[in-house]
C-alpha cells in the first residue's frame, strides 16, 4: 500500500512538473519566433536591396516589398492521466500516461512599397540633416561622401567648378575621389568638425510699437531688453544656420566671421552639405570651400549598379597635399558577380542568371561591411510605413 501511494504521489509531482514547464515554454518560444522573425525580414530587406542592385545594373525599374504584419500563434496541448499496470505484481501500481504537443500557426503580410510619397522619398535627393547625422555617429566621411553624394561644386575665386561623381567624368570623379580623401585624413586625426552656424542676432524696435499682447509673445521667442534712454526693444535670438563641416572648431571664430559665414551660405539648397577647410589647422596645406551635392536613393542604386560592370570604378591616388590615409578602396561597395554562388560570404541573392553578393573576404571585407550596412540605413530613411491589415503583433495560446 505504500508503495502504491510513493507512485501515485510521484506521478502527481511529475505531473505538475510539466505543467509548470509548459508555461514555461511560451516565454521561450515568444523569444525564439521574434528573433527568428526579425531574421527572416532582415535577410529579406537585404537581399531586396542586392535584387535592386541587379535591376539598375540592368536599367530595369526598382521595386520593394515590405512585411507589414506577422502574427504567429502558438498552442500547447498537455494529456495526463493514469492506468495500471497490465500485468504482475506491478498491476496493483498506478502508472502515468502523459503525452503533449506544440503547433506553430504563422500569418506573415506582406505588401508592396509604392505609390506617389514613397516614390517622390525614392527620387529626391537626401537632405543635409541625414548626412550629418550619420557623421555624428562615426560613420567614415569618405565612404559616406562617395555613397550619397553626386557632385562636388569647389568654389575658387569668384566661380564655382562642378566635379561629378561619376566614373565616366574622369577629370571630376578624380577631383571628388581626392577630396573625400582629404576629409577621410582629417577626421583619421579627430579634427573634422560637424557643426551648425548657429549665430546669436539681435533687432531693435520702438517700445510704442508693441502692444501688451505682442509684447508677451515676444517674450516666448526672443530675450526682450528695454532701453530707458530711447525707449526701445532689444530682441536677441540664438539662430541656427546650416550645418558645416570644418578643419576648425567654429566657436573660436569671431561673431562677424560667423555671420558673414552664414550670409555667404544660407543659399544654399537643402540638398547641399557645406565644407570649409582652412590653412592654420590639420589638413590646411590644401585649403578647400565648397559643397557636396547629395544624391536620391534611387541615384545612389543606379550608381552600384552601374558600377558593376558599365561604369566601373577605379584607383585614384590621395593628392600630395593630403596627410596620410588608412584606407582608400577602389569601389564604394565591391559586389561579387558570379553564374554559380561565391563560397563563404555573408549574404547571396540570385538575379538575371548571375549570384550576387558582397565581397566580405580580403583586406576590404570591413569597408564592404560598413558601405552595405550603410546603404541599409539609408534605405530605412527613406521607405515609408507599410500599410498595416491590423496590428502586427506574436501571440501565445495555451
């Protein structure tokens, strides 16, 4: 008899046992299907983007879809109870029969991004403010520049000098490769500077020309003075001007020279990235002043794609007035194109008959890295929400 009741009791631990465990188990599963999720459409946005490399290699027109909904439901089924034995002494004990099952029900959405806003993102060229942001993050200014950029415009003397971006403008495309080569040596030596013209302006008015109710909406857009003397208004206000980058550090710039800078540049177009290297500081051997034309997302896939094989890019050494460089490759973003698929690199995508992939092995394989996982963020920048059939969302059912 007490045999029977230390089975029973055991039975009934282990039974509860696996009960505990199968609550256990949504938490772990709700990890595994949002990492493996979050995976699957990061390889999928990847290899879209080496699809639509191919596309503009083959001047056909881009195209992306996007997953706009996943929801994943699992069920656990848990079956317990008891029998005994068949035969024998042991038919006087109880004995467990416990049996369970685990299904996984996915729904994915997937929609295509199109229609007019996405494509007016995909045609116009990427504003100021993504560059410089990207640089605050540390991103290289040579690998940044030569991706998104499609034209250098120096200014020498009175006129402006258009270089562009592009390997069949030999003369341009050595001048812009050099300059961004520059840039890269000083910010090597942590003296590029990215900063706004930010001046502090200031206005008179008469005191007789502002009312009560004006006067307290000054007050919430500017520092209001009054003078006794001429019974007027001082309104002064910190203005930020567009971004500059700089061998310099533009707060030791006198205010006149700040403001003479931001009136010389604040005609620019929103699309332009300003530069201005000096003499005196890292880098000034060759003093430089100009701007950097960004390109479109769509620009900047016809330029890798291009580059393939129809306009392909190629070696340009650092002028002689650039301090010394780390790196200078041959290609913005080497991609590998072959008619069977390339052994040991990261990512693969067939398209056109031919394997495509990034060259992620040899001295570059970082450089190739960075410039893929930069194209990726830029892309981000510029897709817009997906359309959503209802909230996405990963359940647990028990």
């Amino acid at each position: 008899m007490d045999n029977r009741l230390s089975v029973i009791s055991g039975s009934f631990l282990t039974l509860l046992g696996l009960l505990f465990l199968s609550g256990c188990l949504s938490p772990m599963s709700l990890t595994r299907a949002v990492i493996t999720y979050d995976e699957a459409i990061t390889e999928s946005q990847s290899k879209q983007l080496l699809i639509n490399i191919a596309r503009a290699q083959h001047h056909q027109p881009i195209h992306f879809t996007g997953v706009s909904n996943v929801a994943a439901t699992f069920d656990f089924r848990l079956t317990a109870g008891a029998t005994p034995a068949l035969t024998g002494d042991a038919s006087r004990t109880i004995l467990p029969v416990i049996g369970g099952s685990v299904a996984e029900n996915p729904t994915i959405s997937i929609a295509p991004i199109e229609g007019e806003e996405f494509t007016k993102r995909l045609l116009t060229p990427f504003h100021e403010s993504k560059l410089t942001l990207l640089l605050r993050q540390g991103v290289d200014v040579d690998l940044l520049l030569r991706l998104m950029a499609q034209e250098l415009r120096l200014k020498q003397n009175t006129k402006t000098v258009a270089h562009w971006n592009y390997p069949t403008d030999t003369s341009g495309y050595e001048m812009f490769r050099r300059v961004v080569l520059h840039l890269s040596a000083i910010q090597d030596h942590n003296s590029l500077y990215v900063e706004p013209l930010s001046i502090k302006r200031h206005w008179t008015i008469p005191a007789d020309s502002v009312t009560a109710e004006g006067f307290k909406a000054l007050e919430q857009e500017y520092q209001v003075t009054y003078n006794q003397q001429d019974k007027t208004f001082t309104l002064r206000k910190q203005v930020e001007g567009g971004m500059l980058i700089t061998n310099y550090d533009l707060d030791t710039l006198p205010r006149e020279e700040r403001i003479r800078l931001e009136e010389e540049y604040e005609q620019e177009r929103s699309n332009d990235v300003t530069f201005d290297i000096r003499p005196g500081y890292f880098g000034g051997d060759w003093p430089l002043k100009g701007n950097f034309r960004l390109r479109s997302f769509n620009a900047m896939l016809n330029f890798l794609g291009l580059s393939i094989a129809e306009e392909p890019e190629y070696h340009v050494d650092q002028d002689s007035r650039t301090p010394e460089v780390t790196e200078n490759p041959v290609k913005t973003l080497d991609l590998v194109v072959s008619e069977s698929s390339p052994p040991g690199l990261d990512l693969t995508m067939k398209s056109h008959g031919h394997y495509y992939a990034v060259n992620t092995i040899g001295p570059q394989a970082r450089w190739n890295r960075e410039s893929f996982k930069l194209l990726s963020q830029l892309f981000q920048m510029t897709v817009t929400e997906i359309s959503r059939a209802g909230v996405p969302s990963i359940t647990i059912a028990k």
